[in-house]
C-alpha cells in the first residue's frame, strides 16, 4: 500500500511529543543522581540520562514517538539512581489520557504524586457476562449473573504473563420470598442496577505477599438486555494514594503535545488535498488555503509541521517557499535583517532542513560531536566562568580545535547537502537579491542565515535534538557546544570578520577569541560553500557511496540454535541497521558476529506474544530461520518494524504471507503445519513509505490539517467577516479591529478560498460523525474502544 493511501479502513494514530525539563525540590534532601523516565501505563518508553549531584536536576531533553497501542495513563517517573541496589522511584506525574489536552502545547509544572502499589496497573481481562432469568424448584423467577471469565486469579497459572483460565462463575442475585434456598445475595428486583461485577488480579507471591495487579467493575444494569464479551482495561484500586502527602516530593516542568488522529481512507482527503497543493498557485499567496491556515493557527508552528510534510510529500514545497519567501521580503526594510524573524517562510525551511537534512547532519558533524562528547577538553574562556586552576590560553587553543574541526567539516560537504535543501536556498538566494540588487552580500546571508544560523549551529548545540547523540549533554559539554555554535554562526555569517561585526559581541573575551580569525581564508570558504549549497546544478558523487546509518540500540534475540534440543534461550545484544545491512553485536563498536545484507531480507513483521510469552516481539525472514528480536518496549518495536520494512521495501523477493507465530516442536503455533518451510498462513501487514529518508503519510498530514482548521473554526469565520467589510468598506481604518493581525491583501480572493475551506470542512466533519457514531454503537461496555469501568483513582 503507497504511502499516503489509507485502504478502506479508519486508522486512529497516536504521537506524542514533548519536552523534560528539570524538577525541583527532589527528595531525599541531599544531593543525589537522578534521572525520568515516560511510560506508557507501566511500560517504559523513553528514559532521560542520569543527572549526577543535584536537588534540581536539570534534563532538557526533548521526545517524540509513534504509540502503537492503547494506553490508559501517561506517566512521568523521577528515579534516583543506585549503584549497588534497585533504582529508587522518588514519585511520579500520572496524566490520564482523556486529560492530555488540557496540557497540550503548553510548559507546566507538576507536583510528584506518590507511588503506590495499588495504583501501578497494567494490562487487562477477558470477561463474558449475563444475566439471565432463572426458575426456581417452586416456580418462582431470580436473576442469575453468569461471569466467563478468560483471564482471572482462580486456580493459580505459573510463569505467565498472560493466563487462561477459562472459568465460569455464577451468582444469584435476586430471589423471591418464596424461594427457601440460602443466596449470597439477597436484594430487591428494583435494586440489581445498584450492583456491580468487581474482579482482581493478583500475582501469587508464594512465600511472600500477593501483588496486586488491577481490578475492574461492571454494573450489572449495562446487562439488562445483552450479554457483553469484551476486553476490560485493569484499573487501579480506588484508595491508591489517598493516605499519602503529595506535596512534599518535589516537581517536574514538561511540555507534552498527545495527539489523536482518525485517519479515514485516501479518497475522502481530495478535495482538501488539492486545494492545499494549489496554494503556491494562488495569487495573492496569502490568499492561499496553506497561508490561511498559519494564519488562525495560534501556534504557526501547529501549522508549518503537517503542511511542509504534505507539501514535500507532493514535490509542492520549493514553490510554496519561494511564494512566501517573496512576501516576507517584502515587509524587510534592511538587507542586514533578511530572514532574521520567525516567519511562515523561515519556520517552514526550519521544519524542511529537520526533515530532509537528517542524513546530512549525521555524515557531516556526528564523528566530530562525538569526539567532544565523549573525549571532552576544557573549552571555558569567560574569565568569570574559569574554574580554578585551569589556563585561560589553553582553553582558547582546545576551543580553536574544535571550532577549526567543525567549520572544517561544514565547509567540505557541499556534496552531501539534499537536492531539496539546494533547490530552495538557490530560490531563497536570488529573491534576496532581487529585493536589495545593490547589496552585493546579501545573496550570501540569505542562505547563511538559515544553513549557518538555523541548521548547523542549532545542531551543534543540541545534538541530541537531531539524533546525534543519545541524550543531552552535560553542563559542560553544554557549554563547551555553545561556544562552538556561537563561533559557527559568526564565521557562517556573510562580513561577520569586519571591525563592526566583531565589536557587537557583548562578551570582550569573544571578541579576543575571533581575532585570531581574521584571515581571508575564512571568507572565502563559507563563500565557495554557499555558493556550492545554493547551486542547481546536479552534484557528482564522490565513488561508491557509504550506508546510511538508520537506527542503532540494544535488544535481545533468541539464539539461533542448531540443534532441535537444548535450551534455546534469549541474549542481550547490540543491533544496527543501516541501508546496506542489518547486524548485532555482543556490544557496541564491536565487531558483527551476525549480518544480514538487506538486500536479503524477505519480509518484517511482528510475532504473536504466545509464541516464547514475551511481548515486543517480532521476526526478520530471511534466506536462513527467523531471526526472532524482543525490543524493550512497544514504542522501540514499532520503530525498528517501521525502519526495516523502510528499508527492504524495493526488494524483489519481499514475500506475501508469513507466520505470525514461531515453529516450535515439530509445528508452526499459528495454523499446526508441521512442514517447517511450508508457505506462511497470514498476508504481509508491512505499510511503509518508499523513501528510506523521509517517511510522511500523506492523508494523516491532511487529517492533521483538517483537525487544525476545524479547532480553529471561529478565526475563519472572523477573517471571513473581515474579508466583507473591507469589501464593503475600502476606507481607512481609524483603530484596531478585530482583524488587524490578519494578513489580507485581496479581500475577494481570501474570500472564496475560505468559503473553500468552510464547505470541505463541513464535509469532512459529516464523515467523521459517521465514523463516531458507528465505532459508538460497536463499542462495548469496557472494552479497549469504550474503556471507562467504574471509578478510577
């Protein structure tokens, strides 16, 4: 299936993306090392570096992630980190779900709940409940509750995390006064809607305390007229926490944007698609549905992601670029300030240099970041800052090293900057020329300020950001980076080697710092390599190209194994994917002990949880067996699935079905065939873009568009309204109005594209109300797509 073609079924996608920041106040009150994790339930999905010594640690590391799966709480955990023992979890931030939105975009600080064992669930039950008519042995009627239940602590299952139990219960709720016999329950017919199901899971602890694992209640009234067989999501108790203080554990900052699209098939997204493709078309630009759009947006940021994706998507981004770019320049009165603001045009190259610049930003400054990471020098040269006993003069020299290094490194690799960076820096470079012909440096600092300013040196003073490393740096190799980036965006600057240049530095000891660059061999390499990135012309490769390094990182694999008896057990390894092959180590930067050319893999799939009883699983298909992989957790899996069909998706020999289960003892788990090679019983499910650098599904951009435009309902109406009266009225205005921060040039143009708009919105929303209303009526009661069972602490 092409990206961007949804099939015939809605998809509901989850991201979540964000920032932690730093918590305050930790307990124990005493400097400790500390670090956070984010889980998804009990499930970690994202852990933060330890910060070492503080009460306050700061972590400053961003997230953003694909969600698999349902989930009921988003969890934020403050651990301190124990040599000799078990990690101590401090306290938490536990975010339900159905709450995110009241958190979404915004920076806010929360206080650390405490962490209670009744309240830490995860999983769920399989139930089927009924409640039938029963007569008695003297013709009298009682209600009888029939409870089948799949997956409940009755006789006790070990060594699994997924027990079937396959018990059946039953209970009388209702007798008559007639009726003798003893029953647990003795109420009134007009009283069974007041009961309710309640069923616990425990972890049987033998020798020590059972372990409570989650509950979940039913009210018997929603069984009146049906009988429900569904997936219960496990609650926790509702006491957890209540005895316990909640405001002496400290607090955390975040910022956490959770969204929820439902994505409907491709066919539904034309209208909307096309009117958004033609915006570079629609003269006057700001007149187009894509300007409108950063136009209500009260974050243009909200708008710039989805929209640069569509339109690098559909091959529409450079023009769309160009056409904002040009009326930006318009508003810029000083050649000096070209591109200096955060625009529409500058947000949308920022959002496409992330984009497509990936590749770029790791062959080009990951080897020299990692040497300053991980071998760092003393780089301090504020005389305020020095630490005792360190030499002012070598700091200056370390610091020469690594900017000499990383300046190096930018200037030479012109020849991998992507086709589509140049194409707009060359659009971007003759408008500013156009607009100032008489500035003769201007054609330059167009291009500088975003490739210097806004790509090269954001990167090297956020590696992590980008991908380049882990995790965030340390205080000082923060440090140490941000004098770098200061360095680079001055020498990247066009006449930043001039007296006046070198006098706007507010620090004097920067100032003593660029005087030993004052040498025109400086100037004249940013100029050859701005001129070389803002260039059309078609690059020649430099020999056989090298792989791109995809994703790294630690799982486990089941051992291959030879033979057909013995334990065949799972083993910590390092993995590696690039575009030529996929390999494990016994440990990172060792030599593979295992790989497998990609160019050899035949299909990627996941494995069913039944087959070695562990979650997170799935298979790499290849010439020889399976190669069986657990990933840490549901979001890891997800991506290295999504990376290696990625990756192996034009090859010739990809199979059509598989086995979703492993062959174990003499027979494939999932259809009993006992032919070990026999063909697989399941069609393929992998659904990935073709393009192994920029993976954008285009219809779930376009849902993302239409949800921005329908939350932003009220500002359309309003700039429509505005459109009218200045239709209407083509005097000048004597005070502000509601629309003064609207841009409109054509009031008539503006107009029809909003009407547009409006009619494809209203559309759109008929759609997605069918789709709620039918996932309503097929929804029931405590299953994963209608989870609310009971009161949840």
């Amino acid at each position: 299936m092409a990206a961007g073609d949804g099939g015939d079924e809605v998809r509901v996608l989850q991201n979540l993306r964000g920032k932690i920041y730093d918590a305050k106040h930790l307990v124990p009150n005493k400097m400790r090392d500390f670090f956070c994790t984010i889980n998804l339930d009990q499930e970690e999905v994202f852990r933060t570096q330890v910060v070492e010594k503080s009460l306050s640690p700061y972590f400053g590391e961003e997230f953003y992630f694909e969600i698999p799966r349902t989930f009921q709480w988003l969890s934020f955990y403050i651990y301190d980190k124990s040599v000799l023992q078990k990690d101590l979890r401090i306290g938490k931030v536990s975010i339900k779900k159905e709450d995110l939105c009241k958190y979404t975009g915004k920076e806010n600080w929360f206080m650390l709940q405490p962490i209670d064992s009744n309240s830490e669930v995860q999983g769920k039950v399989h139930l089927e409940l009924k409640l039938n008519e029963l007569i008695t042995d003297n013709g009298s009627v009682c209600q009888q509750l029939v409870v089948q239940n799949d997956q409940k602590k009755t006789k006790v299952k070990k060594k699994t995390s997924n027990p079937q139990f396959n018990e059946t219960f039953y209970f009388e709720v209702t007798r008559s006064s007639s009726y003798t016999k003893k029953s647990q329950f003795q109420v009134e017919e007009e009283d069974i809607e007041k009961l309710e199901v309640r069923v616990d899971l425990w972890n049987n602890g033998n020798l020590v305390q059972d372990v409570f694992l989650g509950e979940i209640k039913v009210p018997v009234k929603v069984l009146r007229n049906d009988s429900f067989q569904a997936w219960y999501l496990l609650q926790p108790r509702e006491n957890g926490n209540k005895s316990s203080k909640t405001d002496d554990l400290g607090s955390l900052r975040l910022n956490i944007c959770y969204t929820e699209d439902c994505v409907l098939p491709s066919e539904y997204y034309g209208s909307l698609r096309n009117l958004l493709l033609k915006s570079s078309d629609v003269q006057p630009i700001s007149a187009s549905a894509a300007y409108i759009l950063s136009e209500v947006c009260r974050d243009k940021y909200d708008a710039v992601l989805p929209l640069v994706r569509l339109l690098l998507h559909h091959h529409k981004l450079v023009p769309f670029v160009a056409a904002v770019a040009e009326l930006d320049l318009k508003d810029t009165q000083e050649a000096n300030t070209v591109f200096r603001g955060n625009s529409l045009a500058t947000r949308c190259v920022d959002e496409m240099m992330k984009i497509v610049g990936k590749h770029y930003l790791k062959v080009t400054l990951k080897p020299v970041i990692d040497e300053i990471c991980e071998s760092p020098k003393p780089c301090e040269i504020d005389p305020i800052k020095i630490k005792e006993g360190d030499n002012v003069e070598i700091n200056m020299e370390n610091l020469r090293y690594y900017v000499d290094k990383v300046f190096r490194e930018i200037v030479r690799s012109s020849i991998s900057c992507p086709t589509l960076m140049c194409d707009v820096f060359y659009s971007l470079r003759h408008l500013a020329a156009k607009r100032f012909p008489n500035d003769p440096h201007v054609q330059y600092s167009a291009v500088s300020s975003f490739v210097f300013l806004r790509f090269f040196a954001v990167a090297v003073v956020s590696p992590h950001t980008f991908h380049l490393r882990p995790h965030h740096p340390d205080a000082q190799t923060s440090r140490t980076l941000t004098l770098i980036s200061k360095a680079i965006q001055t020498l990247g600057s066009w006449g930043s080697l001039t007296k006046s240049k070198l006098s706007s530095f507010k620090e004097t000891f920067m100032c003593e710092f660029f005087k030993t660059f004052q040498e025109e061999k400086f100037t004249e390499s940013v100029k050859k390599f701005l001129d070389d990135v803002s260039s059309t012309e078609s690059k020649e490769p430099s020999g056989v190209s090298e792989p791109v390094h995809l994703k790294e990182g630690e799982m486990y694999k089941r051992a291959q194994g030879r033979t057909r008896i013995g334990k065949k057990n799972f083993k910590k390894r390092w993995f590696c994917l690039t575009s030529r092959e996929f390999t494990y180590h016994k440990q990172q930067d060792k030599e593979p002990i295992f790989t497998i050319p990609i160019k050899n893999i035949l299909a990627v799939e996941k494995l069913d949880e039944n087959s070695f009883n562990k979650k997170n699983m799935f298979q790499i298909l290849h010439g020889e067996k399976p190669l069986y992989i657990q990933a840490n957790n549901c979001v890891e899996a997800s991506e290295w699935i999504e990376a290696l069909c990625r990756v192996t998706r034009s090859n010739q020999k990809r199979l059509s079905f598989y086995h979703p289960s492993a062959f174990l003892n003499g027979n494939w788990l999932c259809c009993k065939a006992t032919i070990e090679n026999t063909v697989g019983c399941a069609p393929c499910t992998a659904d990935v873009p073709a393009d192994t650098q920029i993976e954008i599904d285009g219809d779930r951009e376009t849902e993302r568009i239409y949800s921005l435009f329908t939350i932003n309902m009220s500002k359309l109406q309003k700039l429509e309204e505005a459109c009218g009266s200045i239709a209407v009225y083509q005097g000048p205005r004597k005070e502000p109005d509601d629309y003064s921060n609207f841009t409109i040039e054509d009031s008539v143009a503006t107009f029809h594209t909003l009407k547009q708009i409006t009619d494809i919105i209203d559309k759109l929303n008929e759609s997605h109300e069918k789709y709620r209303k039918k996932r309503s009526s097929s929804a029931k009661y405590g299953s994963e797509e209608n989870p609310i069972v009971g009161k949840v602490s």
